[in-house]
C-alpha cells in the first residue's frame, strides 16, 4: 500500500482511538473525583466513590457485548463502517452525561440514567479496539505491522491525557463550587466537536483489503466460527489483556482514588497522569518497533515482568506525596505498560483468520476488559476501603500481569506472520 494512503489509515485510526477513549477516561476520570457528591451525596468519602465507580464498572460490562455485535457486523460488512457508527454512539453518550441532572434535582433516576449512558459507552468502546487496530493491519506491509498498528493503541493514553487535562484545566479555572455543579459538565459536551472531527477522519479511508477480499463469501456467524475454530487463541488473547489491562487502570483510574485517601492533591496525581501518558505514548510505538525486531512474545513478557515488579514500588512512591517521586511512580509504571501494549498490538490480529478477525480480537480483548477494567480500580477501591493497605492491590496487579505471560508464553510467535495467508 502507498505511504500516503498508509499515513491516513493510521491517522484515522489514532484520532478515532483519542475521540473515544476521551469520552471514556472523561467518565473514570469524573467517578473518581466528582460523581460520588453529585449522583450519590447520600455517601460519603470512599464509599461515595465505590459507587461511583459501580457506575464505571459497568461500561466495562457492556463492552464484550459491544465487540460481539460490532465484531459479528465488522467481518460481514466491514471494519470501516462500524467503527463509524461506534464513534457516533459514544459521542452521543458523552454529550447526555454532560447534560445530565444530579440526583438533587431528580433524585434517584440520576444514577440509574448515568449507568445507562454508560452501558452504552461501553458498548461502544467494544467495537472499537477490533477494528481501528485491525483496518491498520490488515493495510499495513507485514515487515512493520507491529509499529503501525502501536498508533492506534497510543489513542487510549491520548484520550486519557486530554480527559484528564480537561478536567484539571476546569478545575483550576473555577471554584470548587462552580465545579461541582457544571464545570465537570464542559470537557462532557466538548466531545461533541470532537466526533465530527474523528467521524471526517475516519470516513475518509478506504475500507481494508484483506476484507475486500474475502467480503462476497462472508462467515454466518463469525464469533460462533472464532470459538469453534480458534478456542486457544482466544484464551491467549484473553490472559495477555488481563495484566495488560489492570496495569493501566490501577496506575490512572485507580491513582485518583489513592490520591484523595491519603491526601494528596489532586492536581498532582492530574499532572503525573500527563506526564505518564506522554511517556506512554512513546512507549506503545517503540514496544511496536522492538516487537518487529525481537518477537511479539519476548518483549511483552519481559515488560509484563517489569511491571508487576514495579507494582511493588508504585504506590510507596506515591504515598511520599512528593510531586518528583508521584511523578516517577505513575511515569515509569505507564512507560512499562506502553511497552506492553505496543508489543501486543499485531499480535492479537494475528492469531485469527481474516473471515473471524473482527469477532475473535474484539471478543477476547473484551472479555479480558470486563474482568480486569472493571475489577481494577473497584476491587482496589474496596480492599483500600477495608484494609487500609494498598499491599493487598498490589499483589493483585502483579497476580494479573503474571497471567499475561501465561497467555504470551503459549501462543505461537506471530511476528512474521503473513495475514494474507490466514
């Protein structure tokens, strides 16, 4: 494929990824430091923000669904079109959160509308990793395939930097009570913008390849095929995420939480997120690069090892409270995480056929989310609110990151794999 068309398939593919994955960091984000007072100010402290983060927990719920429906559809219509329609639904979503009326002003159905709107942010997000990552791939020249679909991967620290930055920015310009009665609520109708500019993107590529080959004879039932025909793969790709996953949430999502229990300001553990993300971002393309280099395998299980090492030194560093060791801590833990994830980016597409690819990616990426995105800052959350210690969540992460070198250690070595022999 030329360069030039290349470029914008990969351009596509990041600024789709940033769009939505702001919109759903926006959301962890704000049910970490703001939605327990305005949609549950009947508690308070930790327990206000456990409910909060029920609320969050349950995107991730509906994300496995949201990669079967938007992964059965992407191999029998098209990688293109659905993740046009995926962008579109969190967009919409996003917009109702930010105009969305707290439980002062309607009591009880403001929790149970905010969890709606969040299912369907997570349905959303589910279709998304399968195809922005896949369309990259299945363009892509094969030699190089691990470093071109890392960018899409960097949308999620984006999305994440620019949630984060937005809330801060808000936070710093008005008062604590302007704050938490609207000013949560602008950086939540700002996506609007921001989806017409990724839907512009993203229209304007051309539909992959591989697919168009294959598209006058498409499966019945891709996800039904992808079980049946490639149950181990599927759990590699599961076990691989889990660790992956509960990195990134307890070293972001989980951080926020962490920062107000023990006092730290949150314009602290803000700016070391930022920071962090940029570093991760970085990471993602380099661990792509090495992982054409040395093997998918080799580099992300040494960076999973890495990492769960660094759990053991994450949260000591932040409790210090000191701003260079906060920023070391969550700066070092996401560049270990970027590399990981950078490594694993082609691998996942290579695993399954290109009549299922859609389906088996989405499905065991999804599912690994549920458990671990979830269960990240909300079993964190819990175990800090009945222990006291962040030992406990610690050993947890490292527990995770142990699996995903489980699941790299038993998948065959996909580096150089050529997709159109699958």
């Amino acid at each position: 494929m030329a360069k030039r068309g290349l470029a914008r398939v990969v351009g596509a593919g990041v600024v789709g990824t940033t769009v939505e994955f702001y919109d759903f960091f926006l959301y962890g984000a704000a049910a970490a430091t703001v939605f327990g007072p305005v949609f549950f100010p009947e508690s308070s402290g930790l327990i206000g923000t456990l409910q909060a983060l029920l609320t969050y927990a349950v995107g991730f719920v509906a994300r496995p669904l949201g990669g079967v429906v938007f992964g059965h559809y992407g191999d029998r219509v098209g990688r293109k079109r659905l993740l046009a329609i995926s962008l579109g639904l969190m967009g919409v979503s996003s917009m109702l959160i930010g105009v969305l009326p707290g439980y002062a002003e309607i009591g009880v159905l403001a929790p149970i509308l905010l969890t709606a709107l969040r299912l369907v942010q997570g349905f959303a997000l589910g279709g998304e990793f399968g195809g922005a990552v896949l369309l990259v791939a299945e363009h892509g020249p094969a030699e190089r395939r691990g470093f071109w679909t890392a960018w899409p991967q960097t949308g999620g620290p984006l999305g994440n930097l620019l949630a984060t930055g937005a809330l801060a920015g808000m936070a710093a310009l008005t008062s604590v009570e302007q704050y938490a009665s609207w000013g949560w609520r602008l950086p939540f109708l700002a996506s609007v913008a921001l989806v017409v500019i990724g839907l512009w993107v993203r229209l304007r590529v051309a539909e992959s390849p591989l697919f168009n080959a294959v598209k006058e004879k498409p499966t019945r039932s891709p996800v039904r095929e992808a079980v049946r025909r490639h149950p181990k793969e599927l759990f590699c790709v599961f076990a691989a995420r889990v660790g992956e996953n509960s990195a990134f949430y307890v070293f972001t999502i989980f951080l926020l939480v962490y920062a107000d229990h023990i006092g730290l300001p949150r314009s602290v553990a803000a700016a070391a997120v930022m920071v962090g993300s940029l570093a991760q971002v970085l990471a993602m393309v380099a661990g792509g690069a090495l992982s054409d280099r040395f093997g998918r395998r080799p580099v992300a299980i040494v960076s999973a090892v890495a990492a769960a090492g660094w759990s053991a030194a994450f949260f000591p560093l932040v409790a210090t409270k000191e701003q260079s060791s906060v920023l070391l801590a969550v700066g070092v833990g996401l560049l270990l995480h970027g590399l990981l994830t950078g490594s694993q980016s082609a691998f996942y597409a290579e695993l399954f056929d290109t009549t299922v690819r859609y389906s088996g990616v989405s499905l065991g990426y999804q599912a690994a989310t549920m458990l671990a995105g979830a269960a990240g800052p909300l079993v964190g959350t819990a175990l800090l609110s009945s222990t006291g210690s962040t030992v406990p969540v610690a050993l947890l992460l490292a527990a995770s990151l142990g699996l995903t070198v489980v699941g790299m250690a038993l998948a065959p070595e996909t580096s150089r794999s050529r997709l159109s022999e699958r």
